[in-house]
C-alpha cells in the first residue's frame, strides 16, 4: 500500500511553548490509525498541520501527495475533518446544510444532490434531514458532521473524538461505521476512550508532551508477555526458583484470593517457556495451581508508555 501522510521532524512552537517536538509518522492508505494522548500533548495541532489550517514551525509533512506549506488548499479537499464539537449551522436544516456545505467543498452543482443523498443514506440521516440541526440530539450532529465531512469523497478522515458525549448505542453505531470506512478511506482518530480506539484501530500512535512514544502500541506488548501463576510456598523461594528461568525479566506478588499469591511474570517470548516454567516450578516440589497468559490491553501499554516517558524525562 501506498502512504498517504507522511511527517518528517516536525515541530511546532506556540510562542515559547513546544507544542511538537521532532515528530516523524507514516500512515498507509486504507489504515484506521488511533492517536492518544493525555490533553496537551500535541493531538490537535497535528490534526491541524494535517488539514491545512496551522503551519509548522519546522519539518515537511505530505498528505495525499500535497505539501501543507504550498498546497494547503489542494490538500484540503483531500482530508475531512470532523472536530470535537461538531460544529453545524444551527439555523440550517440538515439537508440544507448537506448541500451548502457540498458547495463549500467544490462538489459539482451537477453532483451535489447525489453527494447529499449518499451521505444521508450512509449516516441513517432520513429521520432528520428536514429538520433544523439545532434540534438534533448530540448523536446525529455527530452524524451529520461525519457526514458533511465525507461529501466530497475524501482520501482522508479526521475524527477528533468523534463518540464523545453519546450513548453506548450511539457510540456502536458510529463505531461500526468507522469500522466500514477502512479501506476506502484512509482514518485518524483521537478518542480518550482507549477500548473504543483498540476496537476500531490497526495500529495506535501515542504522544506525550509532544513526543511521539511510539507509531504501533499495539504491537508493543509482542517484545514482552506476562504470565499469571499461582504457587503455594514461600514467595523468596518461589521468587528465587522463577528468577533463575532463561527469559524473565520481572517479577510481581499480588495477594488477591485466599492465601496461595498469584505472581506477574514478564518473559521474553521464546519457545517452550511457559513448560519449562511448569516444570521447574513442579519438580522444586512447590504446588502449582495456576499459569496462564496476561492480556496486557491497549490500556495498560498507554499507561506503561507514559509513565516510563514520564520518569525519564524527571
């Protein structure tokens, strides 16, 4: 697949303020990409850089093909953006609004109907269409920015937190429309909910402080697992039986049912570990009542991520 964003060193300053610092990312066409970050990290003024609207101080950015310092209006009728706060006209009705912005977005007078039709039939919008938007709950005014955003067909979607504020059933309905877009469209989108973004994305950029921690989260827990055990005896000599095992790396008690502790054990993934770990534990003569796999969720990665960015940089 071809990329179709692609930032280099990019930075940008807000008077003495670093806002970016030396960030660099590729995104491919078709990808659903999550960008995370506590508030204040960066989020926005990449989403910004990427849409045309905010210049940056320094380092080149590509999108669709297009340079945002010379052809930020070219690169503009490539990307939709939908902001937070799914801004509408209020004094608009929804349909209304549909074609006025198709018009905005260079949509062909010839076309423009069939645009707005498209995007009513793809958001579910027929109940509201002829109503003002101002009467719209917060679900369907998310829908309808969605959907102002995707009447020019763009490559590219921007979603800045676009489940904010909904319902649960609202929040699976744009879910799996996000979920339907991939690969027609190319996706970035910024959520604070992090199990949202596991389920909707292939791949999780994390920032903090403006600095890009990783490009793929999620494929971060791969370098390192976690196993739950459960071991009678005495944890100094169960500590020192599993430390002398080739691959671990750490050890962890938590005493949360009864009196047999359960033991978080991080490995370096290789063959036959986990029998290896059974039998040693075994053949001491210690009673092993469980071994099993940790999840370690998208979550736990993010908190792992920034607290050790966090320590470093104290």
């Amino acid at each position: 697949m071809s990329k179709v964003i692609v930032a280099e060193n990019l930075v940008k300053w807000y008077g003495p303020r670093p806002a970016l610092r030396d960030v660099s990312f590729s995104i491919e066409e078709g990808e659903i990409v999550g960008l995370l970050g506590p508030n204040g990290s960066g989020k926005s003024s990449i989403f910004r850089i990427l849409t045309g609207y905010l210049t940056p101080t320094a380092g080149t950015v590509s999108v669709a093909g297009y340079d945002v310092f010379r052809e930020s209006l070219a690169l503009r009728r490539q990307v939709g953006y939908v902001h937070e706060n799914a801004p509408l006209y209020d004094h608009m009705r929804v349909v209304e609004s549909l074609r006025f912005m198709a018009r905005i977005k260079g949509v062909e007078r010839r076309r423009v109907e069939n645009a707005v039709a498209s995007v009513i039939e793809r958001l579910k919008l027929h109940k509201v269409s002829d109503l003002l938007t101002t009467k719209l709950s917060r679900g369907y005014r998310q829908r309808v920015a969605i959907a102002q955003a995707l009447l020019n067909d763009p490559k590219i979607l921007v979603l800045d937190e676009p489940t904010s504020g909904l319902d649960p059933n609202q929040v699976v309905s744009i879910r799996d429309f996000i979920l339907s877009l991939a690969g027609r469209h190319t996706v970035l989108i910024a959520s604070h909910v992090l199990s949202e973004i596991e389920q909707i994305a292939s791949r999780v950029m994390i920032l903090l402080d403006g600095v890009l921690l990783t490009q793929d989260a999620l494929r971060l827990h791969q370098a390192t697992q976690e196993l739950s055990i459960r071991v009678a005896g005495s944890e100094r000599d169960v500590r020192a039986v599993v430390s002398q095992i080739a691959g671990v790396q750490a050890i962890d008690t938590f005493r949360d049912v009864g009196d047999v502790p359960r033991y978080i054990v991080k490995v370096a993934p290789r063959p036959k570990l986990t029998e290896e770990l059974a039998s040693t534990i075994v053949s001491k003569g210690f009673a092993l009542s469980e071994l099993s796999p940790v999840a370690r969720g998208l979550e736990q990665i993010f908190l792992d991520l920034t607290s050790q960015a966090r320590d470093v940089a104290a």
